[in-house]
C-alpha cells in the first residue's frame, strides 16, 4: 500500500479532520474540550523541523493517520520533554505500517532538532513501541487511566 507522510504545514487543509480523530481518541482525558479548541491549539503545529510539529499520512488521496513532537503530553510531568504525542491511524488503514512509520518520523525529526531522549505514554499500545525499540521508564495511573510512560535514546 502506497502512502507517504508529510508535514501537516503543507497540508494544513487537513487539520480539522485531525483535530477531530484526536478528539474522539482522547477528549475524555481533556473534560470541556471541544475539536474546535484542539484545533485552534494545533494551528501552533504548522511548522517544520520545531517543537511542536505534526505529520499526517496520506492514502488514496486523504489523510489516514498522524503524529506529533510536542513539549509535553502529560500534566504534572513537564520535567519530561519532550513527547511524541498523538499518534493515530484511522481502523481502515491499521496494521499496515503506518503508525510505525509515523512514531519513525517523529523521532527521526527529533534528532534532526538534537533532541536526546523521547518520551510517549500508552495505555494500549506497549509492544508496539517496545518493538520501535521505547522502553518502559514508568507505570502510573493518569486521569484515572492505567498508562506506561516509555522514552526512547537517541
């Protein structure tokens, strides 16, 4: 399957779309948020090579998936930073490399930028990264929610 991912600043057609998978995904972490507001925080992603960036996967003319770099991702451990957040592949196109590809993007800008040590958090979604070569650097609870936090050297 053919697709290629791009920076969401040359696409940023696609931005609502994207604001509202992100929504759906994890507004129950985010009460009062709305995709209106996520999308009117992301417009501080079009840009290219900066904290914060995100990418969008494109198939068959549309967007499929995304991932960002950001500052942090989680309230209350900001002395971690910064995170790959975000990452989203629409049902239809899983299992096809996608998100992996998009989680190899966003490290590999990040250490186009010098950026040592990345962060994530999943609750779901451990062996994926772990297979991306993230290890566990910690189990918690956030907003009510069993997660790993997993970091990557680079």
């Amino acid at each position: 399957m053919d697709y290629v991912i791009e920076y969401l600043a040359d696409r940023p057609e696609f931005l609502p779309v994207l604001a509202g998978w992100h929504h759906g995904e994890w507004g129950r972490l985010h009460p009062g948020d709305t995709a209106e507001k996520r999308a009117e925080r992301m417009k501080a992603h079009l840009g290219k090579k900066q904290v914060p960036t995100t990418f969008v996967a494109l198939a068959d003319g549309r967007s499929v998936g995304s991932a960002s770099l950001v500052d942090y991702d989680m309230e209350g451990r900001e002395d971690l930073t910064p995170w790959l957040a975000s990452v989203y592949v629409i049902p239809e196109y899983r299992r096809r490399g996608i998100g992996s590809a998009l989680v190899e993007r966003v490290v590999e800008e990040a250490r186009t930028l010098g950026i040592e040590t990345l962060y994530l958090f999943t609750w779901d979604q451990e062996r994926l990264y772990a297979r991306l070569g993230w290890a566990v650097l910690e189990r918690t609870e956030y907003k009510g929610e069993r997660i790993v936090i997993m970091s990557i050297k680079l």
